[in-house]
C-alpha cells in the first residue's frame, strides 16, 4: 500500500470511536468506586434504619457515623485483592490469548459481560439482600469484572498499535475523564443530599449506556476506511514476514542433513518482543507503582486545615483530592494529542523522568494526613497539598500516555498487537504493585 493512497480520518471518527471505548472502559468501574459507601452501607445495619444518618456517609473525610460490622470493615481490603488479582493475571493471560481468540470475540465479549455485571448491580439495588450473599455477589461481580476489563483493556492498546502513534492517546484521554466524570457526580450528590441508593443506582444505569455506546462503537469500527487500511496494513505485514519466515527456513531445513525443524517460529516470541520495548514496559509500570502507592491511600487522608466549620471540610477531598486528581491527569493524557516530548527516541529521558515522580511520595505524606503517627506536617496549608496534586496527576497522565503510545511503535508492525497487550500488563502490574504498596506507606505516616 503507498502512503498516497492513506485514507484521511473523516471528521476525526476512528479518533473519536477509539475516545469513546476508553470512557467505555473505565467509566462503569469508576462509578462503582465512587459507590463505594453504598456498598458498605448495604453490610451494616438494615436499610430501613439508614435514613439521615447515610447521607452522612457521603462525606469521605471522616468515619462513617454508625459503628462498622465485620464485613462493612474488611470491604475495602478484599475488594483490593479481589479486582487487582484478576487484573493483573487476566493482563498476563491477554499477551497469550490475543493469538488465539479472535479480536472481535475478545473486545466485544468483555463488554458484554461487564454491560451484564452492571445491569444485575443496577437491579440489586432495589432487592433486600442479607450482608453475606451481598458481599459474596458483590465480591463475585468484582471478580467477573475486572477479569474481563483486563482483557478489554488489553484488546484495546493492542487494537490501537495497529495505528498510529497518536491512536493510543483518545483511549488514555477517555479513561481519563471517566474518573473526571465520576469525581463529579460524586461532588453533585454531595450537593443534592441524594440518598445512597438513588445516586448508586445512577451511577450503574449511567454506566451502562455507556457500555452499550461502547459496544455500538466497536461494530462501526471496522466500516470506516482510515482503520481498514491499517489493519489490511498489518496483514500485508503480516504475510511478508511469513513469506521470509518460510524462505529462512528452506535454507536451515537444505542445511540441515538430518532435515531436522527449523528453530524459526511463524510468530514473533514475546520475549523478543519484550527485549524491544522492556524500558517503556517498566516505565509505565513504575508510572502507575508511584501513583497508586499514595492516591487515595494517603492523599484521601488529608484533612483541611482552613475549613473550620464551613462546607468546604466537606468538599475538600471530593474536590481537592479526587476532582483535581481525575482533571489534571486527563489534561496529562490529553496534552500528548497535540505535542509529545520527550520523542519515541529518546533512550533515557523519559525514564528519568518517570523516575523523578517518586518525589511526590514524600510530599504527599508530609502533609496534613489523619491520622499520623510517626512523621510530622510540614506542608499545613491546603494550597501546597492541591499544588502537589495538580503536579502529581498531570505528570501520571502524561507520562503514562507517553509510554503506552510509544510502546507499539517500538516494533514491527505485525508485532504491534503484541506489545500492546504487554504494555497493558506492565501497566497493570503497576497498579497492582502500587495497591501493595499503599498499606506500607500509609503505615509509615
């Protein structure tokens, strides 16, 4: 194919259909972190007692007012374990998968098992339920959720290093405003005073319209000309290396007298793969390790020091921590569409500066965490905290999306799919080493 016949992307669709399963992909998970007071809430004391006092709930900078019961209290703890370990090991299993299961049936089929796990959520609102089969259910759902949004995640990076470079970027930038958009209904149900039930039940039916748009999106994909072209690309590709492939082994096999087989596999091995891109997979991993080491663990813990008594003590984390959070880290993500630096050649500077992220760790546990034990507060007053995470969030965003546009780019094109799925896992891996990593710097505070 020459590049004078390259289609245009008209009216930016493929760029805005590849921004759309990024929202897609994040947004049902977001919503249902933000639900997570309603979940507990569900654990505690039977809902007909619940009235004035779960409103309270809602305001995150401090304990909920009624007295935890065992499973309210261990809530948080196993749904880590219980959406990490599928993440990480269903990530692993996608770097494998995606040469055996066809795209269409791995993206398509994530989507509509998630678009099940959040219509039966959105039903069980409106169903009494025990704590124990509601945790087990719930714990489940977690499961089945996460297990099949690490391959959909997976498929996507990959589906997206078949273009170009700048195709990785809508679907950073739409997961990024997923958890803007998240922040934000959380700060409008504060404002409401809504009950736990009606703004949980929002948020599920919420995320699955945009499950269903995702799912529209994905079938109109293969229609348009611009990602026809790429992917019939990718095949050319594809067969010419196996055409090599074939002559490299005639020649081993002649020369061989035993006619024995040739060591040459038709497929690229992913740890050839890996040796290609192992500093932009590490980057993006230590990106993520840094990230979820100290949000929210550490940076939810933050109490206002100016707020006194005024409704700002109660907006202060929705806005201050979670909001700024989701918007600057989607300004990062986003940024990359317009200008990338450093460039995809640069050996050592990207990673340096991955590196230098790990400042904020001590910023952010410097300052007016609750409670505390061993360090002091060195940063008291609320602007330094909102500074750190304005730089915090923007330079994750960024820096991530750097990586994972890089990354696909670093090898052939027949390979790209592949590192696109590796990518996903070290970025996954990130996640999951920065969960484990939150206990013990929350400790060391």
């Amino acid at each position: 194919m020459t590049t004078s016949h390259r289609p245009q992307d008209r009216y930016k669709a493929v760029w805005l259909i590849f921004f759309m399963l990024g929202l897609g992909t994040l947004l049902p998970w977001n919503f249902f972190m933000t639900a997570t007071m309603y979940f507990r809430s569900r654990l505690g004391p039977p809902q007909n007692n619940l009235t004035e006092e779960t409103r309270n709930l809602l305001d995150t900078t401090s304990s909920p007012p009624l007295k935890p019961s065992f499973l309210d209290s261990i809530f948080n703890n196993v749904m880590t374990i219980c959406s990490m370990l599928p993440l990480l090991i269903f990530t692993c299993l996608n770097s494998f998968l995606h040469q055996r299961i066809p795209q269409a049936l791995r993206i398509s089929g994530s989507l509509v098992v998630i678009l099940l796990m959040f219509t039966l959520t959105a039903i069980l609102v409106k169903v009494n339920l025990d704590p124990m089969p509601f945790f087990t259910i719930t714990m489940i759902k977690i499961v089945i959720i996460n297990s099949f949004g690490a391959i959909l995640q997976g498929s996507l990076f990959g589906l997206a290093g078949l273009l170009p470079a700048s195709y990785t970027v809508p679907i950073m930038s739409g997961q990024g405003l997923a958890g803007t958009f998240a922040a934000l209904a959380m700060i409008c149900a504060i404002a409401s005073g809504s009950e736990l039930e009606q703004s949980a039940f929002g948020y599920f039916i919420t995320a699955c319209v945009a499950i269903v748009f995702s799912i529209i999106c994905y079938l109109v994909l293969p229609r348009l000309k611009f990602y026809q072209y790429y992917r019939q690309a990718k095949t050319e590709a594809h067969g010419e290396r196996e055409t090599k492939m074939d002559l490299i082994r005639r020649g081993d096999n002649c020369a061989k007298s035993g006619g024995g087989k040739s060591s040459t596999h038709e497929r690229p091995s992913i740890i050839a793969i890996l040796k290609q891109i192992w500093v932009l997979a590490l980057s993006v991993c230590f990106v993520f390790t840094v990230t979820i080491g100290v949000f929210p663990a550490v940076s939810a813990e933050v109490q206002s020091t100016i707020a006194g008594t005024s409704d700002w003590k109660k907006y202060f984390i929705p806005v201050s921590c979670f909001f700024t959070f989701n918007v600057f880290d989607w300004a990062g993500r986003s940024l990359t569409t317009l200008y990338m630096w450093p460039k995809k050649d640069s050996r050592w500077l990207l990673p340096a500066l991955v590196v230098s992220r790990i400042v904020f760790v001590p910023l952010l546990m410097l300052c007016n965490v609750h409670p505390r034990k061993y360090l002091p507060v060195v940063f008291h007053h609320d602007a330094w905290y909102i500074i750190f995470m304005v730089l915090f969030a923007f330079s994750n965003g960024y820096l991530a999306s750097l990586c994972m546009c890089f990354g696909p780019k670093k090898v052939e094109p027949s390979e790209a799919e592949t590192a696109g799925a590796i990518m996903a896992f070290f970025l996954s891996l990130g996640l999951a080493l920065g969960a484990l990593l939150s206990f013990g710097l929350r400790a060391m505070v």
